[in-house]
C-alpha cells in the first residue's frame, strides 16, 4: 500500500480502514489535473530558487512520462495506491530518484486536492457550457423555421391561446441561456488558485503563488489559506446550475413526451431517438425524453449530498470532503450526456405542423380574441367573456370549431357580429397582431430572433485556459 505519511505511525493500516480511506477508484479522474498542478508547482519551486534546474527538469520529465505511460496503458492505475496523488509521487520516484522526492515540497495533499478539484470543476464547466450553447443553436434553427407555425400554447395543460411554434421554442432558448449566464457568473467567482495554501497555513517556503496562478490560467490566488483548502462553494454553485439545467431540459422531455403521444401527435421523434418494445410491435417509445427526465433526480441527489456533506464541517481541511467527488462526478457527467443527446434529438425531430394547427383550431384558442372582437364592437367585457363561452359549449356539441359556425348561428348569440369576425378570429390573425416585446407575433419574433443570433454570435463557448 503506497502511503505518503507513514513516519508517524508504528503499524500498518487495517486493510478494511485503508479500502474505507482510500480514493484512487475515482479521484483517479483526476490525472491530468493533478500533473498540471504538478508541473506548475515545479516551475515556481525553480523560479524561486527552490528547486535547480535540473531537478525542475528532472521532474518535469518524468511527469510527462507518466502521463504518456498511462495514456498508451503500459503504466496501470491500481488500488496499491491509496490516491492519485500517490501514485503520481510513487511512480516519480521511482523513475528518477531523490529528486521526485522534492516534489511536494511547500504542498500540502490538502491545497493539492483543492486545486485539482477545482481545475476539474472548471474544465467541466466549459464543457457543459459548449454542449449547451449548441443545444441554443438547434433551438434557434427551429424558431427560424417555424416563425408561421401554429400551435396552441397552454396553461394547466388545456388550451389557451394560439402561439407559434417559434414562440414555444423561444422559451426555452431564453431558459438555457441563463443557464449559460449562471455557468459564467460561477466561473468568475471560482476562478482563484488554491495551490500554496498547505494544509491549512500556508508554509514558509518562499512560493509565488500569483505566479502558480498564472500558469495554471487562474485570476489570482485565493486570499485565505484556510478557506483555500476547505472551500467547495464553487462546487455547489455548478451542481445547483446542472440541477437547473436538467430541471428545464427535464419540463421540455416531459411536453415532447406528451406531444409525441398518438393523443397529441405534434411532432415525431428519429427513429435513432427512439425505441421499441419487446411484445407490442406498433410502439415507439420516446426513451431518450424519458430518461432525461429521470437523471434530473440523480443530478438533484448530488447537489443535496454536497451541502448535507458540508453543512456541519469546521475549518479547515476534513476527511468528510473526500465525499465531494463521486456524485459530482455522476452529475457532471450526466447533465453534459443528457444536454448532448437532448440536442441531437430535438435536431432530428419532425414537426406536425398541421396536426398543430388544427389543434389550435379545435382547441378555441381563439376564445379570448372572439371576445375582444365583440369589446370593440361596443360590448362590455363581462358580456363578450359569457356570449363567447355559450358559443363554445354550442361548438362542443357540435364538433366543431368557432370559425367553422355560420354567420347566422353567431348572430344568435350576439348582433354585434359581422362578416369581419372570421377575420378577426383566424389563427394566424389571432398570432399576427400579438406584436408586444416578448410576444408571438412575427414582428416580435423577428427581433426575439435577431436577439439570440446577437448573443450567440457574442458569447462564443467558454474555453478552460487550461486545453489552450
């Protein structure tokens, strides 16, 4: 069992205890951030004096070496260490001696897993942020397209008024891109080098940590050592945004749900999203909607394990925090998967556009523009609101929708009807003169549209300074 910290004990570790402590199964996901720390760690060290040369290179060598033994499989990751950070520092010395043994001088395991961490953290955070801006991109090729597509919008689940599919669309294009505005608030707060902070003191050793900050692209070193090595704020900021995102892709997977059903039939998912049964032959199911639905809970889990995790722990450094990677892990993985496969769905997906339409038809969801026409023709609101609802009951025993009734069958429930209510109730009428900021109305959804185009075409993915 490879341990950096034996001198002070007499007996080994019970093998149970070791298994309980140990970390290497997963903060093994931690390589390349723990050799970028390294390496950066190793350049101050021989800028200060700390370190020759030669053993900055010596070091630095066998760091690279590592990494390409591990990539190619010749160098296996096992459970004879106790972390990622042993076995690193293991395997450095016993490919170049003494001087591996001077790596971990003026750090502590304590700043080292913080600063891996919250490399990870961000590394993670720009790739969540590059899947969602494409998911932004298919939204917007859909609102482009589908600008004169009609649909009803709904409240409570039942039929309110008619929108545009664009419209629909828009909503959550406006849902992922403060999805993306939170992503880069949290960068900015969390942008900060730990390494340099020890254990919890600081040393005293003569490290620069601005420098350190700067070669791992930091915007400067954390300002106090013992908030440096037991912070995970950051941490819980990203799995709260991943918990939102999943929230809003998880209320868009339930209406395709719905909409894909043969009840609805608004739209049709790719056979490549899409799956079958294994006894009823005419089923296909909207499983990849599904599932995205369901891994928003696992998303939520993590986020609720980390602040229960964090909740009681004084400063500094406690053993309790080796608890802030598995999940965080799961979720990152997940949100970036369901974000990627959410968006190749919705990219392939087909849109009934005439089932849609006939839907709002059918649906009165031109009600409320019947009873604005009857306002204007001099009838008080109260009134219009009532005549409006018997000619919907009427409708409903008839099968038939408001703009299919004759002119004489309107005038029975009210004379201030005329030739110009077919008109004034149309679909596309009842949409087009909707032209107030935000609404669907093709005015309105021009500019909506030539705002998002702005925007994506100013916020470019976030990159990690660290892959440039």
């Amino acid at each position: 069992m490879a341990q950096l910290w034996g001198g002070r004990f007499t007996k080994e570790t019970d093998k149970l205890v070791y298994a309980f402590n140990a970390s290497i199964s997963f903060d093994q996901k931690f390589l390349a951030e723990d050799l970028q720390g390294s390496r950066a760690h190793v350049r101050m060290l021989a800028r200060q004096g700390i370190l020759t040369r030669e053993e900055r290179d010596q070091i630095l060598e066998g760091l690279d070496g590592i990494e390409r033994d591990v990539a190619s499989g010749v160098l296996e990751i096992t459970d004879r260490y106790e972390d990622i950070h042993s076995f690193v520092e293991a395997n450095l010395i016993d490919r170049i001696g003494d001087a591996g043994k001077k790596l971990h001088t003026g750090r502590s395991r304590n700043d080292q897993v913080a600063l891996d961490m919250r490399l990870f953290t961000r590394r993670n955070l720009c790739e969540l942020d590059a899947e969602l801006r494409e998911l932004l991109e298919v939204i917007l090729h859909i609102m482009e397209e589908n600008i004169k597509t009609i649909m009803p919008g709904f409240t409570h689940l039942q039929k309110a008024q008619p929108i545009s599919l664009a419209h629909h669309m828009g909503a959550y294009f406006e849902m992922f891109q403060r999805d993306r505005l939170r992503l880069q608030d949290i960068y900015k707060r969390m942008n900060y080098c730990p390494l340099g902070s020890g254990a919890l003191a600081g040393t005293t050793y003569p490290l620069d940590r601005e420098y350190t900050a700067e070669l791992l692209g930091f915007d400067g070193p954390t300002e106090n050592s013992m908030d440096g090595v037991s912070d995970r704020d950051y941490l819980i900021e990203f799995l709260s945004a991943m918990s939102t995102v999943m929230m809003h892709l998880s209320r868009f997977s339930e209406e395709i749900i719905i909409w894909n059903s043969n009840e609805y039939r608004f739209v049709e998912i790719d056979d490549a999203y899409s799956t079958g049964s294994s006894i009823m032959p005419q089923k296909k199911n909207p499983d990849i909607a599904e599932l995205v639905r369901g891994k928003t809970g696992r998303v939520y889990g993590a986020l609720m394990q980390i602040l229960t995790t964090m909740k009681g722990i004084p400063l500094a450094y406690n053993k309790d925090m080796q608890e802030d990677k598995e999940m965080a892990f799961d979720a990152m993985d997940t949100t970036k998967g369901c974000v990627r496969l959410f968006a190749g769905m919705l990219r392939t997906m087909r849109f009934n556009r005439e089932v849609m339409l006939a839907s709002a038809r059918h649906g009165f969801t031109n009600a409320t523009d019947a009873a604005d026409y009857l306002v204007r023709k001099g009838v008080p609101f109260r009134d219009a609101h009532g005549i409006i609802g018997r000619v919907v009951l009427y409708c409903l025993d008839r099968g038939i929708a408001i703009d299919d009734m004759k002119l004489e069958e309107l005038r029975q429930f009210s004379p201030a009807f005329d030739g110009d209510i077919y008109q004034a109730i149309s679909m596309q009428t009842c949409v087009a003169k909707r032209l107030t900021i935000g609404a669907p109305g093709p005015e309105a959804m021009a500019r909506e549209i030539a705002l998002a185009k702005s925007y994506l075409e100013k916020h470019p993915a976030m990159s990690d300074p660290s892959r440039a």
